[in-house]
C-alpha cells in the first residue's frame, strides 16, 4: 500500500496528504526503539492463545498521522472491525525496527495514541497488528531479508514491539519484493525468495501467539510464483485492489474497477477480480485471502468532457480524495448524488462511479473513487470467492461511517 505524506506537529494538521496506498515519510524522522536481540522463550508462548481463524475478518488500517488532521483512534466508531492495522513503522538494514512518528505513538497527550488504540481494543474486542513498511518505508526491507543476522534482529524486534505494547501480531507492507517501489529502495532479483525465510524466521520466532499478515500488490506476477509459500506461513495476506491507475498518468482511469471495462481500456490498468482470481489460482487457500478496498479516489484535470472525462488527456494531477473529503465538500451531496456542479457517471461495466465538473477555464475536474455501492459489491464478491476478509485503506478516509458500514454489511451478511 502506498501511503500519505505524514509531518509532525502543527504543520502536518495543515498539511497531510494521502500520497496514494500507503504514506511519504521518510526513513529519517523516526526515533530508535532499541528493539534489539532479547531472550525469549518462544516454546512457552505457544499455545497460550486459541489459534486465529484464517483471514483478517474486517480489517482497518489506521494511520498514526491521521490525528493531526482527522481523528484519533479513539474517535471512530469501528463496530464491526475484526482487526485494526497500526501504520507504519520501518526496518532498518541491521533488521532494528522504529517508529515513524515517535510524537503520535508515544508523546501526544502525554503517552501517545498507542494506549488508545489498546482502549479501543478492549471496548470493541478486535485484535490489533503493527504495521511495518508501506509505499516510503520499505528500502531496507530486501537487505534484511538476505542476511541471517538481520533476519533474527528483526523478528526479535517484532516480538518485543508485540509484547511491550500489546500488538496481537505484525503486519509486513514491503514495497515490493524484486523492485518496483520507490527508486531510493535495496532489492535483488531474488527478493521473493529471501521473503519466504524472512517469513519463517518470523514465524518461529511468534509460534501461535502472534499474528503475520502481509500487503502484497495487485499484481500477483511480483512475486516469482512463491505466493503459495507466503499462504503456509501466515496468518492472511491482504490485496491491495486499488492504485490501478498512478498519479502520473497520461489519461484519466478507475482507481479501483471491479471488473474488466468491456468498451475496453486504452491503458489496460487492470481490474479487482482479475487480481484475487490471480491469487487464488496461485494456490493460496483463499481463507488466508482478504481483499482490501480504497477509501479514497483520484482526481485530474482533464482536456475534454468526452466520454463523460474518463481516458481523456490528462492536464494535470489535482489530488488524492478521500471519500470523507467527496462529502464534507458536497462534491457528493449524498453517497450516491453528485453536487458542486458534477455529473455523476456509474460505468455499469467496470462497476465504478466517477464525476465530472467543467471549469471556468475551460478544462474538466475527472473523479474517480468508490462509494457504498461499490464497496458492498467488493465485500460480497469477496465473501462469495471463500476470503476470510475484507478491509480498507484506510479507516480515517471514511464519512460518518458509511463506507464501513457498507464494508461490514456486504460480508457479514
């Protein structure tokens, strides 16, 4: 998942921006937990918990960022949720882990918003994973995964954050094996391969008491056919279904479509079911398969109007909008009626809405982005393809509950 630009203090509640799943923030802001080697037990550990039901159930991503211009886990209702994913932290090359916002983790109010998170856990009962990667965090992850002594500071590590703050497990957002992510990120070619062992490293070192799930992309090929290898080792493996179209693009598309474009796609982007069909035909028991749907779109302004502004020229890229923004800026009145001047399109095909506004400069405002509707039809086809779960990127994005809500209700029922 890529992520949101995250700043600090006063300037990040003026300034946070969502860059696209998962956050920009840098590997050097972080403070040094000193999660180093510790002596540990794992064989007494094992066993004390029930095992975990495959999958994530309901699973929402909270990011620490989000309380500096939304809302602090505290203040959202998460009825429903089976698991909230802490975002992010980052690994170093030695295999040490970090926070990525020692503020927001640990000082905010004195003891930061982790205790918060343990507060909501025991008044709703879902389990929590810490998060360690994501889009701008994931350089080091390829040079722990090739060195043995690396690999076992950083399981050490994992299992200490999970037993000094009470995380039920971690969750793995690496950016991609084999490359792909960001420029400045290590990786080798055999990347795939070094994630299997980091994962049974990981795995030994957790026994049954704790989780591991992982992010992993759209694209199945990323992975040099060893996903069958991940779905032995963990807990559940989250798809992230959306970003199928970048910020850099030349013409407009869906962020998140669920099914192919039959009109056809001149940038050939790619479609949700075609991605878990993928995962499922490369022999991952779809229990350990949860899908994870976008609470935010995209949007540019385009050329022309044509074809209701969807595959036209791209002007320029305007921003990422979460659902909650679509909403509070009445550029969606209700969840499903347009306002502020947009025309409302739902491609019948594709399974996706988009909206359309003209400027006074002659150009087009093109949004495109997911409501109740479509997240609904994602939750049951996920439930109808046998997932063990469904969940979003992320939690705070959402607008008085409706996208969770249609997330709760089209898997559960």
């Amino acid at each position: 998942m890529r992520l949101a630009l995250a700043l600090c203090g006063a300037l990040a509640a003026a300034s946070l921006v969502h860059a696209s799943p998962l956050p920009d923030i840098g590997l050097d802001v972080g403070v040094n937990l000193d999660l180093g080697p510790v002596d540990v037990d794992v064989s007494a550990s094992v066993g004390k918990r029930a095992p975990p039901k495959q999958g994530g159930g309901v699973v929402a991503f909270y990011p620490n960022w989000a309380l500096y211009s939304r809302s602090n886990i505290s203040g959202i209702d998460l009825t429903g949720v089976d698991t909230v994913v802490w975002a992010f932290w980052t690994v170093r090359k030695d295999g040490s882990i970090l926070t990525t916002d020692e503020w927001a983790d640990f000082q905010v109010g004195g003891t930061g918003t982790i205790p918060l998170l343990n507060a909501a856990k025991k008044k709703y009962g879902f389990r929590t994973m810490l998060s360690i990667g994501g889009w701008s965090s994931s350089a080091n992850f390829s040079a722990v995964a090739v060195n043995p002594a690396a690999r076992k500071t950083f399981t050490q590590a994992c299992l200490k954050a999970c037993q000094d703050y009470g995380f039920d497990g971690v969750d793995l957002d690496w950016e991609y094996p084999g490359g792909g992510g960001l420029e400045m990120n290590y990786f080798s070619l055999g990347d795939p391969e070094f994630y299997v062992q980091l994962l049974k490293d990981l795995r030994s070192a957790f026994g049954s008491k704790y989780l591991i799930s992982i992010d992993v992309s759209a694209s199945s090929k990323r992975y040099d056919n060893q996903l069958w290898a991940y779905g032995q080792i963990v807990d559940w493996i989250n798809i992230m279904g959306f970003d199928y179209v970048g910020t850099l693009q030349p013409i407009s598309g869906h962020n998140s479509p669920l099914y192919e474009d039959k009109a056809g796609d001149p940038g050939k982007a790619g479609f949700v079911s075609q991605a878990v069909s993928a995962y499922i035909a490369a022999g991952v028991n779809p229990k350990k398969l949860t899908l994870l749907t976008p609470f935010y779109g995209k949007s540019w302004n385009v050329t022309s109007g044509s074809n209701n502004g969807l595959y036209q020229l791209v002007d320029v890229y305007d921003a990422d909008q979460f659902y909650s923004s679509l909403r509070k800026n009445g550029w969606l009145t209700t969840p499903t009626t347009a306002g502020a001047g947009f025309q409302k399109t739902y491609w019948d095909s594709s399974h996706a809405p988009t909206l359309l506004r003209k400027n006074s400069e002659g150009s087009y405002t093109f949004v495109t982005y997911d409501d109740p509707s479509t997240i609904t039809e994602k939750a049951r086809l996920a439930k109808s393809m046998g997932f063990g779960g469904v969940g979003m990127w992320e939690i705070t994005q959402d607008y008085q509950g409706e996208l969770l809500t249609a997330l709760v209700g089209g898997f559960k029922k």
